[in-house]
C-alpha cells in the first residue's frame, strides 16, 4: 500500500540522508520541506500547510538545534522545539497522521553511569534540552498515534557536524584539544535515516503500545570525543596531534551532557533492528566526503 511521507527538515542531516535513501523505497511517496514552506515559528503557516494538504506518516526532523544559541533565544527554541512539536501532535492526531518525532540525549543530566534506558528519569541541563523535553512530553498528552525517537552525537555527509569540522581541522592545523570527559555514541544520520523507514515499512509502527513510545537510536559502541576525533583521522590519514582536554578547558554557553550514552535494546526488540558499530559506520562518510573534495 503506498504511503504519503511528509519529511520536514528535509534540509537537515537526517532529512537529506532520508531524501537519499527514498529511491530505495518506491512503495512511499515522499514530500520533503523546508521553513521555506512550512514556518514552524508561526502557528497559523503551520495550521494552513496541513489545511490544505493531509499525509499518512510525518517523519519531524526540523528542530533548533543551536545549542549555545538556543541560551539567548529561549524562546524562539521554544517555539520550535516545544509549541510547533504540540500543534504537530494535535493536526496528527485530529488528521490520523502518525508522527514519528526526532528528539535528544540531552533530556538527560549526564550523570549516569550505566547507558540511558527510555523511562530513566530527565534532568535537561540546557535551554536546548529542556525544549526538547517539553516538546517530548507535549506529544505524550496529545498521544497521536506515533512514537519519540531519541538520537546522539548526530553526523553526517550534509551540513555542519563534528566529522566535518575534525575533517576541516584536521587538515588546517598541526594539534587539536578534543575533550575526553563527555561520553556518548556517534550516530550516522544514514544509520538512523535507515532505521525509521525500515520501522515505517513494517507496519509495527501501527501497534505500538501507547501512542507517543520512546526509543532510543544511535550507533553500538562507546567513545569520548577525543577517541572520535582519534578515529577519524585514522580513517581519513590525517596526521594532526590530538591533545585530550576537559570539559573545563573548553567553556561553552550550554552544558553538555557527560554521559549520554542510550540503551538500544528497545528499539532493537519491537522493531528487529540491527544497529551498525560507529567505527564502521564513520567509514562510508569519510569515504564519500573524500571523493566530495577530489
């Protein structure tokens, strides 16, 4: 049965590695958008977009994710990350649409020392975060039929991220100081942009228990930033020194999280998932950035 896809976002990371992906996937039929046609800041572009137009599924990857910035802008976060969130829950579940909706480890203070399962409890450290979360807990009283999937450490081919700028660097100076204090697990946006499609093809989405379910999605595996930023000039032979610094040496507007990384068990379970290892994932990136810049 063909299904209509709305993918926001569609200038993202995850966005443009679903608009990739979706030739592989010609039972769906995709519509990809930007704020250009869809201004999640005002409340009636959004009620006239779905007005005008219904879908069956709604993949949301548009957020603020500025972190430092969003300390600034509390509000305008807010409104992306929190209010847009809600009005989207409520036209899904007014309309039937299901709504998958992207959100984040930093719901979590980062103080745990075993991998995050999906009911542990949420401490935001940061306007981001904290957005995220009322965003989160908007679309569980709302319950459209859907689900909440948490993701890290997000990177990709597409806009900026941790590998580009590494890569960038890396090339650009003798010696980085990476911090080695926050640890967490890399996520490959083609990673997680496979792994939602494959759930929307099952079906299973369709009987989630409890509409608005938390997942947890990054790659397997474990590293600091510092054993990242090792592996990617491994892989991309880049000779740069790196200097293992602390958090403390590196001050930003936002506190990150010091341990996020996410138990997958339940993702993997409900939807049969296999989840690549990030060393392994890291490898295609790199390779396609560097045949990019040939």
């Amino acid at each position: 049965m063909n299904k209509t896809i709305l993918v926001t976002g569609a200038n993202g990371q995850l966005g443009l590695s679903i608009q990739r992906l979706s030739t592989q996937y010609p039972e769906f039929t995709f519509h990809f958008i930007d704020r250009d046609e869809l201004d999640l800041c005002n409340a009636q572009s959004i009620a006239q977009f779905f007005a005008a137009q219904t879908f069956d599924i709604i993949i949301h990857c548009a957020a603020y994710t500025a972190v430092d910035q969003a300390e600034s802008e509390p509000e305008f976060a807010d409104q992306i990350n929190h209010l847009a969130v809600k009005q989207l829950a409520e036209i899904a579940k007014q309309k039937n649409i299901t709504l998958i909706h992207i959100s984040t480890d930093y719901v979590f203070n980062g103080q745990h020392f075993t991998p995050y399962i999906e009911s542990d409890p949420v401490d935001p450290q940061s306007v981001y975060g904290k957005t995220k979360l009322d965003g989160e807990r908007a679309f569980q009283e709302i319950a459209p039929n859907g689900i909440i999937i948490r993701t890290s450490w997000v990177y990709s081919e597409f806009g900026n991220n941790f590998v580009k700028t590494m890569l960038r660097l890396g090339q650009e100076r003798d010696q980085l100081g990476i911090i080695f204090d926050q640890i967490g697990s890399p996520t490959y946006a083609g990673d997680l942009a496979k792994a939602i499609l494959d759930i929307i093809q099952s079906n299973r989405i369709e009987h989630t228990e409890n509409n608005g379910q938390i997942y947890h999605y990054s790659n397997e595996g474990v590293c600091s930033w510092y054993d990242f930023a090792q592996q990617i000039f491994t892989q991309s032979q880049i000779s740069c020194a790196i200097k293992p610094i602390e958090s403390s040496e590196y001050p930003t507007a936002a506190q990150r999280p010091y341990y996020s990384l996410l138990n997958k068990a339940k993702i993997k379970q409900h939807f049969q998932l296999e989840i690549p290892y990030w060393k392994d994932s890291l490898t295609p990136c790199i390779q396609t950035l560097q045949e990019e810049k040939s």
